[in-house]
C-alpha cells in the first residue's frame, strides 16, 4: 500500500477525473478565495487561491473545476 494507492485505483476503474486544478487570470480585485465560478448562470467551481499581482497587473487565482464545465478562456 502507498499514500493515493485508492485514488489511483478510481482513477483507473473509472478512466477520467471529474475535477481539474485551473489557472486563472482576471483585473485586479476581481478573484477571492471561496468564490464561486460560473459560466453563465451554473456554478462549475470555486476558487481556491487568489492573490493581486503587481507585476502581471491582474488577479492570479487558482480553481478547482468540474471537467465538463469548465475549458480555457
């Protein structure tokens, strides 16, 4: 046995993850952590990191997605 023994084992069994670690990118002051993202009016995750970043002069976040949901842009 090893740590994520059972999360591979799933991932085997069932072929494809149902939720995706995101980048993203928005103006600044526009990402917080615990918001929701939406396209449209469904919610397809939540933000989980966000920080304003002075050099890239926007909002830098990280997202936890559903696969079916979300695609870049």
């Amino acid at each position: 046995c090893y740590i994520g023994q059972e999360t591979v084992a799933r991932l085997d069994a069932l072929g494809h993850v149902n939720k995706l670690l995101q980048g993203l990118r928005a103006p600044v002051g526009t990402l917080r952590s615990g918001q929701e993202v939406r396209v449209g009016d469904k919610v397809i995750g939540t933000v989980s990191s966000a920080v304003d970043s002075p050099r890239f002069g926007s909002s830098l976040g990280l997202a936890i997605l559903r696969v079916q949901g979300g695609s870049p842009g």
